[in-house]
C-alpha cells in the first residue's frame, strides 16, 4: 500500500530515507513510501547531476539551492492541475508516476477519477515538508541526506 505522507520512526521496508547524518534508519529521519518518492524524484535528479536513486547522496549548499528551486517548481506543476485530464497529463510526464498510480489503483482500490484532486492535495504536502527540510538544511548550514532503497 503506498502511503501518501510523511513517515517517521520506521526500521525497514521500501522507503527512501531523509536526514542530516547519513545514517539509515536514524531517529530524526524522514521516510517517503518508494513509489511516492518516484513521484518526486525528478526533483532531486534534476538538482544533482549525480543523484543515486538506489543509494546514499548528499545534497550540500549549491545543491540544496538547486534542490529548493526544483521543489518549488514542482509545487508549482501540480498547483496547475484543475481536473482529472491536467492530472494524468502531468502525473505522465514524471518517470516513476506510473509506479505510484498503479499502486493506488491496483492495491488500494482507489478511483484516481474521483480522487485525484485528494492525490494531489497529499503529493504538495508532502513535497512542502521536503522544501522545508531543504531550507532547514540550507539556512543551518546541514547536508541533506536522501539514503535510496
């Protein structure tokens, strides 16, 4: 089942892992279900040049910027979604949607249909709780740690 928001306090499973020591499966991690972070992971590929989806990166001053600014950018796509047809236009473009939409679909028995507008809700919140721990990161002058699964 994907889960459409921001987890804490987990110790395996598919997740991608967000914190600022490098260390998986750390107390103050962050953790984003695999197939909702495909979602976003244009985000995060588009702002390091050498972003490793399965492993470990660390996202230091100009990256973070980099990684702010394609966060916003983001927020700002989906802000553009009106109805069912932006959604699946816009969802299709990213790479790994597809994974994430089947989940739903398929698992979860939701009609993306008659859901999408509380899909979407639930992708900006979880791509503000990520903006705001970039900024975090940036303004104390900490590495963003993204531990792939």
């Amino acid at each position: 089942m994907a889960e459409l928001r921001i987890l804490r306090n987990l110790k395996r499973g598919p997740y991608v892992e967000f914190n600022t020591t490098g260390k998986h499966w750390d107390g103050l991690s962050v953790f984003l279900d695999e197939a909702v972070f495909g979602v976003l992971s244009k985000s995060f590929s588009q702002s390091h040049e050498n972003f490793n989806y399965y492993g470990p990166t660390e996202f230091r001053e100009s990256k973070l910027m980099s990684l702010q600014k394609e966060l916003v950018k983001f927020d700002s796509e989906l802000g553009e979604i009106t109805d069912f047809d932006s959604f699946k236009r816009i969802v299709s473009t990213l790479p790994m949607a597809r994974n994430l939409l089947g989940e739903l679909e398929s698992k979860d028995e939701v009609d993306l249909k008659l859901q999408w507008d509380e899909i979407v809700k639930a992708l900006r919140e979880i791509n503000l709780t990520l903006l705001e721990l970039a900024e975090h990161c940036a303004k104390e002058n900490e590495v963003l740690w993204v531990l792939g699964i």
